[in-house]
C-alpha cells in the first residue's frame, strides 16, 4: 500500500500529523488563531518542523496562548521566556507575542475580534495591514498569508493531496464570523 500524496513529503510523524489533521482546517476562535499567528512569526527564518516540536513548550510558556493571561506578561515574564530553552528565545518574537495578546484584546474593546480580521481578509498583504494597525507586531505579509493558511483562510493544499477535498467541506460548512 502506498503512502497518500501530500502537500509535502517527510517521514516524521508530527509533521504528517500536522498536515492530515491540521494544516488548513478551519479555526475560527479567537485563542486557536492567536496561537497559529504567533507561532507563525516564531517560525519566521526557522523551520516549521523546529515549532512543531516546540509546541507544547510554546502552550506551557504562554500561558495556552489565552490572550487575556498573556496580554498581563511582563518585564518578568519576557526574561523568564529569554532563559526558557524550551523555547525560540528572541526578544522581539517573544515581545511581539505579548504585544499581539494586547491587541488582541484591545480589538475585542473596539467591538471587533481577531476572528473577524482573519477572516475577512483577502491576502496576506491585506491581513498584514489590518493587524499591524490594530497593533500587532511581527506580522509581515509572509506570516500574515502562511497564517491564512494554517487556518483555513486559504486552501493551499495541493490538488493532488489527498485531504484537499475533506478540507473545501469543512470549509464550506464554516459561518464565516462577521458574515
């Protein structure tokens, strides 16, 4: 029997995993996307396969990605984070993680929310702009797109890939917020 054609081909399980379960599936809460965005910008210059694997020390160092917890970090917790091995330890990521947890919260005081945003946007260029001028850092239009992507914003799964089709249905099942 042979192996199911993917977007990318690799023999590790976790990236596997990522692709089949995750990769482009829709995320619409608000806690899921903040999560995918900021470990997006960690992964800007790295390998993904390097914050997979991270992950789970990404969630314990960051309160979960709850933006309301880590929307209090401070001057503390951005040291705490730069002595975490378990972790990319980059100020400016780590700093912008925060940064992003505020504004965050801040849309949600506007009477917006981080969903809406994502959702609505077009491109990556357009997501880019539209987070950068609510506040968020370390969201260049790469990030911005390779996040649309992780969340289902864009299917980018090949037409060869054998999840593609499962995706586009559970795409189209998604209330879209904001609409």
């Amino acid at each position: 029997m042979s192996e199911p054609r993917r977007c990318w081909s690799t023999a590790d399980p976790a990236y596997v995993e990522y692709h089949d379960r995750e990769w482009g599936r829709p995320v619409t809460d608000e806690r899921g996307l903040y999560e995918r965005l900021c470990l997006e910008g960690f992964q800007s210059g790295l390998s993904w396969l390097t914050i997979l694997r991270k992950r789970e020390a990404f969630r314990a160092a960051f309160a979960g990605f709850e933006p309301d917890a880590v929307a209090r970090f401070g001057e503390r917790d951005v040291r705490r984070l730069l002595d975490d091995a378990s972790i990319i330890r980059h100020r400016g990521k780590i700093e912008a993680t925060i940064a992003n947890a505020r504004s965050t919260v801040a849309l949600r005081e506007t009477g917006t929310t981080l969903d809406r945003v994502f959702w609505a946007a077009t491109s990556g260029e357009q997501l880019s702009k539209e987070l950068r001028r609510a506040g968020f850092r370390f969201v260049g239009p790469t990030t911005a797109y390779s996040a649309m992507q992780a969340c289902g914003v864009v299917n980018d799964h090949l037409a060869s890939c054998y999840v593609r089709a499962a995706v586009e249905r559970e795409l189209a099942a998604v209330t879209r917020p904001g609409s």
